[in-house]
C-alpha cells in the first residue's frame, strides 16, 4: 500500500482497513503494475523495429506509451532490465505453461514460433545481454519440461526398475537440454535453415530413436538375469 495512505490510517485520518479490503488494493495494485509493464515492454518493442537498443531512451519508451517517467524506474533500473523482463515474461512463459506436462514438443514450438515473430527483439536480446546469460534463460525454462519427458521414459523403458538414479536421469537431461538450447540458439543466428516445425520433429526423432535403444538394451540386460 502507498505511504500516503499508511499515514492517513496512522493518524486517524481513514478508518484502519480490514484484511479482506487491504487485500483487495493490493491486488489492484498489482495489476495496475503489471499493465505498466506490458505497456513499457510493448512500446520498447515498437522501438527495437526500429533502432537499436542503444539508441533508445528512457524517454522514448515512457512518451510512446503515455507513462510517467518516474513509474518507469518505479519497475525497472534501465532500457536492458525492461528487456529482460519482457523476453522472460513472453517467450520463457511458454515454457512454464507446459512444465509438469509430457507436452514438450508443444512447449518448444511455441517458443521458436515467438522467437520466428519476434526475431527483431530475440537477435537485440542476444546481443545486448549476452549469449551466455540468454542461453542459460533458455536452460532454466527447458529443463523443466525436458526432465519429466526423460523420467517418463526411463520408466517406460524399464531404466528406473533396473536401477537407474536420479543422477543418471539428470545427465540425460542435461545433455538434451544443452542440445536443444544450442540449436535453438543457432537457429536464431540463421545458422540453421529449418523451419520450427522441422526442428521439433528432428528432436523428437533423436529422443525417440534414443529411447527405443534404451529399450532394447534393458531388454537384453533383463533376460540376461
């Protein structure tokens, strides 16, 4: 809540609230935030079509959008840390919305298709914060989804009743994971010429063939007992 208004009930001035009403305007306190946000990131994007990040202003992102420009430090510490929001907030989001789902291709499609819109800002993001802080973004948000397709198919394949730790589950986790975020990053750069859809089906395709082989050889480590 604001300090005018903590004062206001310091004082006698307005009533002390109760739980449900202080609940209440800090949840409208909270959306009206989180639409200035998607209003700074939204016009920052319009820019980045535009000129390059270094070229922009505080002042060019808060008079687009109609924003003060104290509210914008009010959220964020420059033009970087606004962007960083913004591509954690869309593209990552796409991840998380299929963490605890065996919808991996899904979750990944999405996330080269927002990047296939958006390559103006991702190919500005890359640049600006890095390659390695942006692939360790893309690292967080695919293990999430990456892991359980791997347990799941450690227990299909009989890996986990043979022994298998979940040690080993997250080396092969990490291993794909590594592996997609490098072709993801590649792929941003026009160092591959494939489209989303193909990439997916190619990683489906390894994981599967990987998967079957696994299958095989636990087979044979079973009827060996």
């Amino acid at each position: 809540l604001g300090d005018v208004y903590k004062r206001q009930v310091l004082y006698g001035i307005i009533p002390v609230p109760t739980v449900k009403e202080v609940s209440v305007v800090e949840k409208r306190t909270y959306a009206a935030s989180d639409q200035t946000k998607h209003a700074l990131a939204a016009a920052l994007k319009e820019l980045i079509a535009q000129k390059p990040i270094d070229k922009i202003t505080i002042h060019d992102i808060t008079e687009r959008c109609g924003i003060r420009r104290q509210n914008f430090y009010y959220h964020f510490e420059d033009v970087y840390d606004l962007m960083r929001w913004m591509f954690q907030e869309e593209a990552m989001s796409l991840l998380r919305q299929h963490e605890g789902t065996l919808l991996w291709q899904e979750g990944l499609l999405q996330l080269f298709r927002y990047i296939e819109e958006n390559k103006a800002v991702c190919l500005c993001a890359l640049r600006s914060v890095g390659r390695e802080h942006l692939k360790r973004f893309f690292e967080t948000d695919i293990h999430a989804i990456i892991h359980r397709t791997v347990e799941q198919f450690g227990h299909e394949v009989g890996a986990i009743s043979a022994g298998v730790t979940e040690s080993d589950v997250e080396l092969v986790t990490h291993f794909y994971v590594v592996a997609l975020t490098g072709m993801l990053e590649s792929w941003l750069l026009g160092e591959i010429d494939r489209t989303p859809e193909e990439l997916i089906r190619s990683a489906d395709c390894i994981l599967q063939d990987h998967c079957r082989g696994a299958k095989l050889r636990y087979g044979v480590m079973k009827a060996g007992e």
